[in-house]
C-alpha cells in the first residue's frame, strides 16, 4: 500500500502541463480562484482511478491512446494559447484569462500521462492490495487529492516568487514561458503516442 501511494507522490509532484499551469496560476497571483480548476483535475483522476479500478484495462484498448493523446495534445494547445494571449496588469489583475473546472477536467482527462499512470495503480496496485468494491472508490479518492495538491502546491510556490516580483513585463513574459513550456509538453505526447505510434516506429 505505502509502494502505491509513493508512486503516485512521485508522479503527481513531477513536473507536467497540471503542473506548470498551477505554478502559471500562482505566478498571476490566482491560486484561489484556480480551486475550481485544480479540482477539475481531482475529478478526472477519480474518474480515471475509478473506471480503471472496476473494469482493469477491459473497456481501454491501447490502441485508444493514440486518439485519447490527440485530443488531449490539441487541447493543451487550446490552453497555452489561452495564457500566451493573457496580458497582466499587476494593480488590476483584469486581463488574465482564468482555467475553470472544465479546463482541468478535460486536460487531465485526456492526458495520456495521466492515464498511464492511473493504469499501473489501478490494475497492478489494487488487486495486490485486495482494493475492490467500495474500497475502490475510497482509495481513488484518496488518489485524487494528491492530485488536486500537487498542482496547488505549485501554485502556492508562484505565488510565493510573484510577491518578489513588481513587474508586470516579467509576468506577461513568464506567462508566454509558461505557455511555450505546455507547448512542447502537447507535442513530446503527440510525437510520442501519434506520429511515432501512426508511424508504426512506437507501440504500446
């Protein structure tokens, strides 16, 4: 059980587009109107943790990740153009575009990290530790709330470094960083499970 919940520290807290959007959201001083987005996220691993837990790999043939990385890669596309298009004005703080719940429900549930990494612990970890029925849904739960914080944490951590910052030239332009960085993220998984996949030169 403790090998399972360390697995899942250990990936929630690596960096990743949740991640560098919460540290975005913190950077633009928005870590509490980002709750509803952080828990847009929780929502989509119970949902994953939960799905998995009660059907294994039965109903998700590998094959399926290709499309699933496809609308997950475009929407985090729509994403950092969302924030690239943003210009903050420190004393005003009315021109940044905030991430709703639907933001970070869609993008986590159709990442394909996040659901690679949902896999192992659902169909490995939770037969192993006799986790079916009802505890399924509690230990999933449990699962989802270290999702919703390490993306808080991070924003807690750009909200720190935003009050040493006085510059709204910085802001607009760690924003732009910010979005170039979930970018490449979007296509690393479109090169990694469409084209090479496509391709025929990766499989799952």
């Amino acid at each position: 059980m403790l090998e399972m919940f360390l697995y899942a520290i250990a990936v929630a807290f690596s960096p990743g587009p949740v991640n560098i959007l919460g540290l975005n959201q913190g950077m633009n001083n928005k870590t509490a109107d980002s709750i509803s987005f952080f828990s847009g996220i929780s929502v989509a691993m119970i949902t994953l943790f939960t799905f998995f837990g009660f059907t294994g790999e039965k109903f998700i043939k590998k094959e399926y990740l290709f499309y699933i990385s496809l609308v997950g890669s475009f929407y985090m596309f729509y994403l950092a153009r969302k924030i690239f298009t943003s210009e903050v004005d420190i004393k005003t703080d009315q021109n940044f575009k905030k991430l709703a719940f639907k933001d970070g429900f869609l993008m986590q549930l159709f990442n394909p990290k996040g659901m690679l990494s949902c896999l192992p612990i659902a169909t490995i970890h939770f037969p192993a530790n006799n986790i079916t029925g009802t505890k399924i849904l509690l230990i999933s739960l449990i699962l989802s709330s270290i999702a919703f914080s390490s993306p808080l944490f991070y924003s807690i951590i750009g909200e720190t470094f935003n009050k040493m910052v006085s510059s709204n030239k910085f802001i607009n332009i760690f924003n732009k960083v910010m979005s170039i960085l979930l970018v490449v993220v979007a296509i690393n998984i479109l090169k990694d499970h469409v084209v090479l996949v496509f391709l025929g030169i990766n499989e799952y």
